[in-house]
C-alpha cells in the first residue's frame, strides 16, 4: 500500500463511472482487490489460491475485479507510472540515466498445448512453453514485455520495446544477446538513430562487407507506406536488398569498433547482466503452479506476464527507494555510504533474499505488513 500511495497505481485500473462510485461506496476496499489481483497474477498464484491466502476477499470477488479492471491499456499505463516514478528517485540516478537498455527473452513452460503460443523449442528441452521478451533499462526499470512462441528469432522483436513506450524513445543505446545479430536489425536501427550493440558469437566467423552504393535503391516515401510496401513484397525485393545492405555494412562497422573499444564491450555486458537479474527476480516471484504458465489462452498468458511484469518493477522500486533510505540514514550516522560512492555496487533486486522469502512476500504483501525474517547466512540480500 505504501508503494501504491506513491505512485498512484490504482487509479490506471478503473473506468471513471465505476471509480466515482467506488470513492462513495467502497473506495479503499476496491484498491486493496486490484492488488490482490496484481499480486494474483504476478506470483502465478491465481485467483483461487490467493483468495484463499487472504481473509479480505472471496473468489468471485477477485474474478470480478480482474474482469473489469485487468486490461492492457491499463496495465501499460501502470508500469508506465511505476517506471517514471522508479527513475526519478535518487538512487536510480546513479546506475544510468536512462538512455541505454537491454532485451532478452526469457522461458516460460507451460503445461499444456492449445490456442496459446505452447511450442517445443529444444533449446529448453522436452517441454512446452513461450518466451517474454523484455527490455531493461539501465536504472533496471522493465519498461516494456511481450510474450513471443518459443521457436521465433528475438531480433525483429528488438524494436517493439523501443518504439511503442515513451521510456523507449529515449533510450538511444540497445544491447542485446546473440539472438539480435541480424542484418535488417542493424539497419533499421542505424535509419532510426539507435545505437545497436548485440552480444557476439562466433566472432571469428563473421564476415565484413565493403558499401556497395549500387545496390541502394533512392526515393522519398512516407515512413507508414514505405512499411506496408515492404511488408507485402518478397524478401527478394529490392528494397528489401538494399535494407539487407545497410545492415551489412552497419554491421561490419560495428565489430570494427567492437574489437578495438573495450568501453563498449564492458558497457554491453553490464547491460545484458541487469536484463539477467532480472530474469532471476522473476523466476524467485512466481512461485505459483511450480513456475508452469498453465493458463489455455494466449490472452490469459498475456496478463499472466504483464502482471509478473509489473510486480518486479515494483519490486525494483521497492528496493530503490529503500536503498536511497538507507544510504540516507548511514549518512547521518557518520558512516561513509555515499550514494555516489556505493550505488555502483548496489542493485534493487532482492535475489537469493527474495527466493528464501518468496512465500513469506505473496503473504505479508497481501497483509500489507513485512516480515523481518533474516536472509540465509553469507548470503546476498540484494
């Protein structure tokens, strides 16, 4: 609730009509049911189980509210909140300023096949499941997701993130695994201002490629036709050649300077390590149904990734303010801890704390109250 008074949270979860009536009727009690349901869908509990763990609401009281409320817009404009109001606070100031982010996809299995994107990728094993592909800025804000089939490429997915959020906009240099290496990805980058700088693999392998000016295609186009033309042509088209070309020579650039600029290797790796940590804070929230997203429909996996989308920016904002708070207090206790000093060592995840706690967090957030159970010893509580 402290989070929620905060940032204003709720108030991205209800129609104007019904919140009118909601401050006239029952105003407080409507709020604490949307984060039940957050929280529902954020630890992959579902509703059943987390009107079980409460003694404020029933089931049908739950499904009602996620009926109503849970909506795409609305989440968007929540994580949107969250994520502006989680950049603002001090502490953030010191792990980036927001310019740069990474992406990467992330497993998900799930128990059965059905309308729902549930394919077999061997990369993971016998199992089915989807992907949710995330972008990570570097204050660790996960300003965007989407789920994607477990057997697609991830780099045409790169530009979604960053075009189709406000956050992404202003991002202006993007790592990502080698799942992103692609030709078309650097070119449209480079068209759009981006600085693309993927993971490589198998360096030695790779080829670099001389501009050849003829194999450009000239005209001046609306962005939104040249798109549509492009899209219904074959990939043998010449303006999907030329793009292809610029790709190539953005490309052979790009390792150019990655083999002689050991600043841009550190800063990508730094990137994509935030996006991993963040991997790991998902896989200690859903503590649900062993981790296995068993909803049958591609729109109830949708809400089942937005909701953990949303709870680990909460999370993250958590953590930085109380890291910001403590920073604060050891100050002016005469102890030197400095934000400037130790906020590059810091990060707002709770890791191997959050694993050994995460069924003692899906009770007391629902409580509204913290245990103060201390993590494993030698461990890291951030």
């Amino acid at each position: 609730m402290n989070m929620q008074v905060r940032v204003g949270i709720n108030g991205n979860f209800s129609d104007v009509a019904l919140l009118r009536i909601c401050e006239l009727v029952f105003h407080a009690k409507i709020r604490l049911d949307i984060l039940n349901v957050l929280l529902a869908e954020g630890l992959n509990l579902g509703l059943s189980k987390m009107a079980e763990a409460s003694n404020t609401h029933e089931y049908f009281q739950l499904s009602r509210i996620s009926r109503w409320h849970m909506e795409s817009d609305a989440i968007n404009r929540a994580l949107a909140m969250v994520i502006e109001a989680q950049s603002a606070l001090p502490m953030a100031q010191f792990w980036g300023a927001g310019v740069t982010a990474s992406s990467d996809g992330q497993f998900f299995p799930a128990a059965r096949q059905g309308e729902a994107m549930n394919l077999i990728n061997a990369k993971y094993g016998t199992n089915p499941g989807l992907k949710a592909y995330t972008h990570v800025s570097d204050q660790f804000g996960p300003f965007a997701t989407q789920n994607i089939p477990a057997t697609v490429g991830e780099a045409p997915y790169i530009l979604d993130g960053l075009l189709m959020n406000a956050t992404g906009k202003k991002i202006k240099e993007q790592y990502a695994d080698t799942g992103g290496f692609t030709d078309y990805v650097f070119a449209v980058t480079s068209l759009l201002a981006y600085r693309f700088i993927p993971r490589i693999r198998d360096l030695p392998s790779k080829r670099l490629y001389v501009f050849d000016p003829a194999a450009m295609v000239a005209g001046i186009m609306p962005p939104s036709q040249l798109l549509r033309k492009f899209a219904s042509y074959p990939c043998q088209h010449e303006l999907a050649v030329a793009l292809r070309e610029i790709g190539r020579i953005e490309r052979t650039l790009f390792i150019i300077d990655w083999l002689f600029d050991a600043d841009m290797q550190r800063r990508a790796q730094i990137g994509l390590n935030k996006g991993e940590a963040h991997h790991a804070l998902k896989n200690a929230l859903r503590i649900g149904r062993q981790g296995e997203i068993r909803d049958r429909t591609a729109e109830g996996q949708h809400y089942r990734m937005a909701g953990l989308n949303i709870l680990a920016a909460v999370v993250i904002y958590w953590n930085t303010a109380q890291l910001g708070e403590a920073a604060k207090q050891r100050q002016k206790a005469g102890l030197n801890c400095s934000p400037e000093a130790s906020g590059a060592y810091l990060a707002p995840r709770m890791g191997t704390y959050l694993a050994h706690r995460r069924i003692q967090v899906a009770k007391t957030m629902t409580e509204q109250a913290y245990d103060t159970i201390p993590p494993p010893a030698g461990s890291d509580p951030y």
